[in-house]
C-alpha cells in the first residue's frame, strides 16, 4: 500500500528504528526492492532524484512504484530526493508522490527557511511530507555535488528554529558522511546526532549512507536516525552482477537474462540493508 513518508517515519520514529530510502531509475531497482520489502516485512521508502526523473521520466517513475506499492504488503512512500526546482517539486506533487525533498542546503539559513517553508505549505495543503536538509553533506548525488571542504555539520541550535519555523516533517543532517563512494572510513559525529534528535525528537535523516560500516548505522540508529539513504551500493550491486554476467556470457544479448541477474544481486543487498537497519519485521 502506498502511504506517506510521515506515516512510515513516524512509525521508525516511535519505535527507535530506521527505514531504507533506495534510489531508483529502472524497471529491476523498483521490484528488487520492493521484493526485498515483501521478504522482509518491511516497510520503506523509494525515492528517485531529479536525476533520475530525467532519465525515466516523472510519470514512469510514479506509475511504476505505485504499481508496486499497490500489490504490495508492506506500507511504501514514494520520495522525492533533493529536490531543488520548484517546478518540478509541483510536477511530483501531481504525480501522486507521497514524499518530497526540498533541499535548500546550499543557501544562507534565512533563504533555506524561506524555500521550505513555502514547500512546506503547498506540499502539507495535499497531504504530502516534506524533508529538508540542513548543513551541507559532502560529495555527489547526481547532478548535486558539495565540495569535501565546503561541507559543514548540521549546528543544532538553527535546526531547532529551522525545524519550528518551517514544520518540516523530516530533517536530513550533516554529520559527518558523504554521497558516492567513500575513500576512507567515515568518521560519523555520534554526539551530534544524540544531541539533534534530543533537541528535535523528531525523525531524522542520514543521507550518503553506502559504505558506512555496520556498527556505524546500528549506531546511529540507536541514537535517533530514522531513514537511511543507499544509491552508490545499489548501483555497484547492479554493475558488479552485469558485469559478471556479461564477461562469463558474451554472447548473450538477451536484456531479461543480463538484468535478471543485476535484480537479485541488488535485491540482496537491499535486504542485508534493511536487516541492519532494523525496519525487517516491522510493516504493519
Ligand atoms: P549514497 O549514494 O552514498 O548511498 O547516498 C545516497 C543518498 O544520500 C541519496 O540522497
């Protein structure tokens, strides 16, 4: 069933777990994780960037995941992730997403307000969440790359007025991860997300979450993170399948026999996820 994101977050919130927010841009991403889901009793969020709307299209995109989500047994929001344009915030409104990001994190703290806030409005008057992001996370998301020295962690006295003045329903921090590949290990600043969330006690947001180590989302968990971002080790997942696939088949040029492949391998590690993150078992 699709549902929005406030209603699966709250849920994660109350009940100190995290949700897997997988990004999508094909037919496979969808039903492997929407499969994993099912296999695991979970519920959770798919989310495609401006990127990836590009690419696919808003209205598949939307047409597939709530296909998916209506056959589904498991509560499932569709999301909007890091959505900078206006325009196209509105064209995943009417297209029945349940969720969306408005990511003003590149501007002063008063512009960053004032962006949300109208998001906040327009997307609340129909029955939408909204996530926002505060401090600036490092590395690429598609078309949006912050600079490693141009990253800030998230100061928890803006996000409680942030937080108060826009009525976000979600808040994204920076705290210390970063999107794509990590070349080193993580050092995720634990104390900030304790401090946030005692603050906040509201659900919280870990983006650029691939390649961080086990120990370290379980911790983050425990201390108040409630959805969690994977794109880079879902799309590896794909890449090391098919590339397997094709070097031991070169022959072969059936796409259901290439892509069949990819599905699974991406469906595993999107359970290992949930799994870790603690949302198996959890769908009501
Ligand atoms: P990764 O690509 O590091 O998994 O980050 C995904 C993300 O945060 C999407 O917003």
């Amino acid at each position: 069933m699709l549902v929005t994101g406030k209603a699966i977050l709250k849920h994660a919130h109350e009940n100190g777990y995290a949700v897997g927010a997988f990004n999508v841009n094909t037919m496979e991403q969808v039903q492997a994780i929407i499969e994993a889901a099912e296999e695991t009793k979970s519920p959770v969020i798919i989310q495609a960037s401006q990127g990836g709307l590009k690419y696919a299209g808003v209205e598949y995109i939307a047409a597939m995941v709530k296909t998916a989500a209506e056959k589904a047994s498991v509560p499932v929001a569709l999301h909007l992730d890091h959505g900078t344009d206006f325009k196209q915030i509105m064209l995943c409104l009417r297209n029945g997403f349940t969720s969306v990001m408005i990511d003003g994190s590149h501007y002063e703290l008063e512009e960053n307000i004032k962006k949300t806030k109208q998001i906040v409005e327009m997307a609340h008057a129909v029955g939408v969440s909204v996530e926002a992001e505060l401090g600036k996370i490092g590395g690429t998301e598609d078309d949006i790359s912050v600079d490693e020295k141009d990253a800030t962690f998230t100061d928890p006295d803006e996000a409680e007025r942030f937080v108060k003045e826009t009525e976000v329903d979600y808040l994204a921090i920076a705290v210390g991860t970063a999107h794509g590949p990590y070349k080193g290990e993580p050092k995720i600043d634990f104390d900030r997300i304790k401090t946030i969330k005692e603050r906040l006690d509201m659900p919280l947001v870990l983006h650029g979450s691939s390649g961080v180590p086990e120990e370290s989302i379980k911790k983050a968990v425990s201390l108040g993170i409630n959805k969690i971002n994977i794109d880079t080790d879902i799309r590896m997942a794909f890449h090391r399948a098919v590339k397997k696939f094709i070097s031991e088949n070169p022959d072969v040029y059936d796409p259901r026999k290439i892509l069949g492949p990819a599905k699974e391998e991406m469906k595993k590690v999107i359970k290992e996820k949930m799994i870790m993150f603690g949302s198996a078992e959890k769908a009501w």
